[in-house]
C-alpha cells in the first residue's frame, strides 16, 4: 500500500508541473484561436523561441534566470505583434487552409533558422543552484526545479484568471470572443484588441517554453514534434475558454505521466485513445460552448 500511495504521489507532482506547462503554452492559442477564428499551427515557435533566447541568455551571458525568463517573454510577445501585423492579418477571414499552409510553413522555417543559429542539438537547461537539487514533501524528495514550475504556474494562471475576469481589458477580449460584430459595433477597437491579445497568447507560449525547457527540451524541431499536444489541450478544454485548457491540461499532464510510468511501451497511445473518447462524447471539448471564457 505504501508503495501504491508513493507512486500516486510521484504521479500526481511529474503531471501537475507537466500540465503547468501545457498550459501555458496553449491557452494562447485558445484564445486567440477563438477571438481571430484563426487557425495558428505556428503557435509552438514562439515557446521554442522563448526557450532558446532564455538559455542564450542564462548559459552565454550569464543573465539571472528570472531576468532572462521575463525578457524571452516580452521580447517574443513584443516580436510577434510585427508579425501579426505584417504576416497574420493578411489571413484573417480567409479561407483555413491558406492559414493552415501559412503557419506550417512558418513551422519549417523556424526549424532551419533554429538549426543555423543554435545548431541541432539540444538547448542545455540547467536551473540555477537555488533551484536545483530536491525538496521533501509528504515524506518524499522531489525536483526542487519541478515544485518551483508548479508554484509559478499556479500564481501565473490565477493572475491571468483574475486579469481576463475582474478587468476592463479581460471584459472586452470576452466580449470580442462571445461576438466579435457585436463588440466592434459598441465601439471595441477589435484590431488593437487582436494584437495585444496576439502578443499576450505568444508571450505566455514564450513562458511556458522558457519555464518548461526542462520537462520539454528545446530543439529544432520543437514547434512540429509538440503541436498534436498543444492542439489536444485546446481541443479538449474547448475553442475560446481560459479556463478549458487548464483543466484539459491538468487531465493530459496527469494522465500521460500516469500512463508513461505504469506502461512505458505503450508511450503516448493512451492520450491519443483519451482524445478520441473524449471528443466523441464532447466535440466541442469538456467545456462546451466556443468563446466562453
């Protein structure tokens, strides 16, 4: 019995720092999927983006980690607003499959210009001393690294629940979400609103990359080998919701750190199997209705 408790245990923390990430990482794509109705297969580059420019700067300047976690994300949230300007918008309204088009190609191209810069291998993720090591919990050690991504991924969602629920800003994306027509005609500026929302979706993916290189590794192929797991968690929390892909994280995070633990040669069938079962009963995901916050 103790070694079944120990193993829950062991389970429940790998998964809920796995799904901390996962959802950083897609629930800008959530939304802005949602608000734009775009189709962003590309949303992956700006997490690698993001953890490449914090271990640039960690490993070969010797920028503090916090410093270097907080300029990947603005300066990747602050980059993708000239792309969205310059790229995207030409895509708005037009037909999936040009914006399907668009953005793997983007895929590719971020994949050659990565390998150039960076070269193929592995971007090294060593956390800083303070965060290294293990930390005794329930009478256990766990990764001190790992409770640090659950902590901060637990105070980062709470600050965007709040800042998309209690605010006037948050009160406008929803209601550019819910309906965009209507929105426009009680005078949102729904342009401006698509950009910010845009960088705020981008810089949290650059978050989540920077935050979680250590339980995903950046690599080049980064943004094509992860895009099923960001679209899985936004499918199945539901197109348009905040809250949706949390709990849709938190499901797929647990449960494939469950499934790779008791049946390692059975890798990821088990999340694909889940999917399916899932979006058969619930095509629209767990949380029902596109663009409800």
């Amino acid at each position: 019995m103790a070694d079944v408790f120990s193993a829950v245990i062991s389970i429940a923390f790998h998964g809920v720092a796995f799904a901390m990430v996962l959802y950083l990482i897609s629930v800008g794509l959530s939304v802005t999927m949602g608000l734009m109705g775009f189709v962003n297969l590309a949303h992956g580059v700006f997490a690698a983006a993001g953890g490449y420019v914090m271990t640039t700067l960690f490993n070969d300047y010797g920028v503090p980690f916090p410093l270097a976690v907080a300029i990947a994300a603005i300066v990747v949230g602050a980059g993708s607003v000239a792309l969205e300007r310059t790229l995207y918008r030409r895509f708005y309204g037009g037909d999936e499959l040009d914006q399907v088009l668009m953005t793997i190609a983007l895929v590719f191209i971020s994949i050659a210009g990565a390998k150039y810069i960076w070269g193929s291998e592995q971007a090294p993720m060593h956390p800083p001393p303070y965060l290294a090591g293990q930390v005794e919990l329930i009478g256990r050690d766990f990764p001190t690294y790992r409770a640090f991504i659950i902590v901060a991924g637990a105070v980062l969602v709470t600050l965007l629940w709040l800042g998309l629920d209690r605010t006037r800003l948050g009160a406008k994306i929803r209601a550019a979400v819910d309906n965009r027509r209507m929105a426009q005609s009680v005078g949102i500026d729904t342009s401006s609103l698509f950009s910010f929302t845009f960088a705020l979706g981008t810089g949290l993916a650059a978050l989540g990359g920077a935050l979680g290189a250590e339980l995903l590794p950046v690599f080049p192929g980064y943004a094509l080998d992860n895009l099923i797991l960001f679209l899985i968690v936004v499918a199945v929390g539901g197109l348009g919701t905040i809250r949706g892909p949390f709990f849709a994280a938190l499901l797929l995070g647990v449960a494939d750190t469950a499934f790779k633990y008791l049946v390692p040669e059975f890798g990821s069938f088990f999340i694909y199997a889940l999917t399916l079962v899932i979006l058969l009963v619930r095509p629209k995901g767990l949380f029902g209705q596109i663009g409800r916050a």
